[in-house]
C-alpha cells in the first residue's frame, strides 16, 4: 500500500546532521528498501538505513535511530552541505 507521511526538520547536530520529528512510531511500517524515497529542500535519498550503515562518504542518506528519522551526508555536514535548516520540511513517501 502506498503511502506519505510529512514532518518537519527539529534540529541540526553539531556534525551538521538534521534531526526531524518523523518518530521511529510513525515509521513502523514504511519499507525500508528503494520503494520508499525521503525528500527534504529539493534534495531526495531512497531508503532508510540503520544507524550501521556501509553506505560511502558524500552519500546523503535518511538514517532510522532510536529515537526519530535523521538526514545525513556521510562524512560531512548535511546543514552546510544542502543548505538544510530547521523547519523545513520533510517527506517519507512509499509504495
């Protein structure tokens, strides 16, 4: 079943990577594979990784902590690197 769910950037880590208020609640059920895209300020990744990710540097990724989705670019800033901020907004679609 294909859905979309939407929040908004909370929070920029001091490493640059940007906290939202998507919860890992909400994402429960949202596949976690290429059938599910999380777009932020124009910018789009597919798939949402665990915290243990083998992805490469410069990849931005969308991470599933323990606490709430996390966008990151790996080895850098996603805040310097995208231009990120808090209060934009964030969208998990999939299918």
């Amino acid at each position: 079943m294909a859905g979309k769910l939407q929040g908004t950037v909370s929070k920029a880590t001091e490493s640059g990577d940007m906290l939202t208020d998507i919860t890992v609640d909400q994402l429960a059920d949202v596949p976690r594979d290429e059938r599910t895209a999380v777009s932020c300020s124009g910018h789009q990744t597919i798939g949402i990784y665990p915290p243990d990710h083998s992805e490469p540097e410069m990849t931005f990724l969308a991470i599933l902590d323990d606490a709430c989705l996390r966008l990151t670019i790996v080895g850098d800033s996603a805040r310097i690197m995208l231009g990120l901020s808090e209060g934009d907004e964030v969208t998990v679609e999939w299918q």
